[in-house]
C-alpha cells in the first residue's frame, strides 16, 4: 500500500467524495479520505490521504486556507450561493459607491460564524444539509472563526472579486452571506477556488486527469508526496534502537534515547525517525520533562497492506 499525501485540483461540478471514490480507484486502495471538502461548484485544491496518512487529519484540518471569488449582490440565496433559490426580490446595488474597505474590514480578525443550513457541518450526527433537504428546523449554532486577510476588487455594480486567508473551520458562503447583510441588498458566492492550505499551494496541485495519466505511464509515485516528507514544519528527530522500542511499544522516550533533532528548535511536536529513516511516531514533549509521548505511531505493517 502507498502512504503519502496528494494533493488535488478539484474541477467545477464534482463532489469531494467522488474526487475520494477515484482516488481510490486510480490507487486500488480503501484507505483514502480527504483533509476538507469544497461543495461541488468549487474548484481548487484538496489534500487526499492515502493509507497510514490518513492518520494526518487532526492536524491538517487545522491549517489555514486561502481562497479567491467572485461574490455577488442583490439578493441572497437559500444555500448562500449560486445553487440555491432567491430568498427575495433582486434590489439595485451600485458596488462602486461602497466604502469596500470599510466594509470588509468588519470581517477581518475573529468573530462568530453562522454555518450554512446547506453544509456539511454535524448536527446530531448529521450533516445539516440532510436537514435542509427535507426543510426540518435545526437550531444552528454559531462558531468562532478568524479571517487573516480580506480584500476585494469591484468588477461591476453587483460583482466583488475577493481574496481571503482564513482559519479553519470559515465558510466562505456565510462570509458571503454575510457582507450581503451588512450592505441591506443580500449577497450570495458566485464563484470560489481554494488556493492553498497551509504550505500546500495549487500550483503543485493535480487534476484527477493529471494523474491518472501519470499512473497510465507508470508514474503514480510522483504524485504523492510521501509520509516521511509531511508535517516538516516539525522537526524531525532520530532516535536510537531503544528510542525505536519504546516507541513502537507505546513508551515514553526518553531524551537519552534521541540521537539527532534537526532542526534544534522549541516545539511541541516532533516526528519521530529510527536511524534508517523510516517514520516510527509524531510525538508531543512532555510538559516540564525531557521526554516525548506518542501521540500517533505507525506500525511495522498496515492492517490494509
């Protein structure tokens, strides 16, 4: 089985779960999931996990994205974009004699989100949208977000071209939503690409075609970024053959055990290397100690191998 990560430039009109289903099918393997969706009108990229790089959610699904669009304003819309209906009459809006910067400075920093009804987001176990679809009331919760950086371009009267970098967890659809209510003429996302998450950038990304080109010339490695190689903005550190023990048996490790860090920085996780490179664990130092706990080891063989 391939371990690694790859990393996708999803198309217009594809859900995240089928770009998954391919991604299973091109690697012949059941052990794949992704890092985040985007709604099927999206495009942009997606991180695919296959095999023990699966594991990597809890900490990729909290790093920033940015993302580009267009938003436009007149009216909202029931799933706060271009897919669902009018929730009112279109009202005349001239873009060009907004304060734009005054406006969008309002949603930089934190603040409470609503999610859309139309989401993914769970509630009782359920994404929302289930509830949407069959128009049962739910009491949505709002949640605390951060937007890094906001700024827009006007393109027309109604049209705002815009570039966001946000925390996770930011609806881009309620962001849009949002500034239509701040503005009193409704507003709705009409267009959104995902650009980056965290160090990933969509230059580096692949379409489905792409690489299932690459596999048809025996390249399917060179599409996937291997395990050893992600979570580098931890340091990696290499441990001895009783550091590999320990580790491997759910042990502490002890700092007599390391044999190199590199580089030598203060952090809170660490990914743990025996000395002939192959990656045993992410570990988190110990508070107030010089020793490391596992917080996930990847064993001699894979269940799915």
């Amino acid at each position: 089985m391939i371990h690694g990560l790859i990393v996708v430039n999803k198309e217009k009109g594809i859900t995240s779960h089928s770009v998954v289903a391919k991604v299973r099918r091109l690697f012949d393997t059941k052990k794949a999931g992704h890092f985040g969706t985007l709604d099927p009108q999206a495009t942009g990229i997606m991180l695919i996990a296959l095999g023990q790089a699966t594991r990597f959610f809890d900490f990729y699904v909290k790093q920033e994205k940015l993302y580009s669009g267009l938003i436009r304003f007149g009216y909202a819309t029931t799933t706060y974009d271009s897919e669902g209906s009018p929730q009112a009459a279109k009202q005349p809006i001239n873009l060009f004699q907004l304060d734009l910067e005054a406006l969008l400075a309002q949603f930089r920093g934190d603040h409470m989100q609503l999610p859309p009804i139309f989401s993914a987001k769970k509630f009782k176990g359920k994404p929302l949208y289930k509830y949407a679809r069959r128009n049962q009331d739910v009491t949505i919760s709002p949640v605390p977000v951060k937007i890094h950086q906001l700024s827009g371009r006007v393109i027309d009267h109604e049209t705002l071209e815009f570039s966001a970098l946000t925390s996770a967890g930011t609806y881009i659809r309620s962001l849009a939503h949002d500034l239509g209510q701040k503005v009193g003429v409704g507003a709705y996302l009409l267009e959104l690409k995902r650009e980056k998450i965290g160090s990933f950038t969509l230059q580096q990304a692949l379409t489905l075609g792409e690489i299932e080109a690459w596999l048809a010339e025996g390249k399917a490695l060179q599409a996937v970024i291997p395990i050893e190689k992600l979570l580098d903005e931890y340091p990696k550190m290499i441990v001895n053959p009783v550091g590999r023990r320990c580790i491997c048996n759910g042990m502490a490790l002890k700092a007599s055990d390391v044999l190199k860090i590199f580089p030598a920085v203060n952090n809170d996780f660490f990914r743990i290397f025996d000395d002939q490179g192959k990656l045993l664990a992410i570990a988190e130092k110990e508070p107030h100690a010089m020793s490391f706990k596992s917080s996930l080891v990847f064993p001699e063989s894979d269940p799915g191998d």
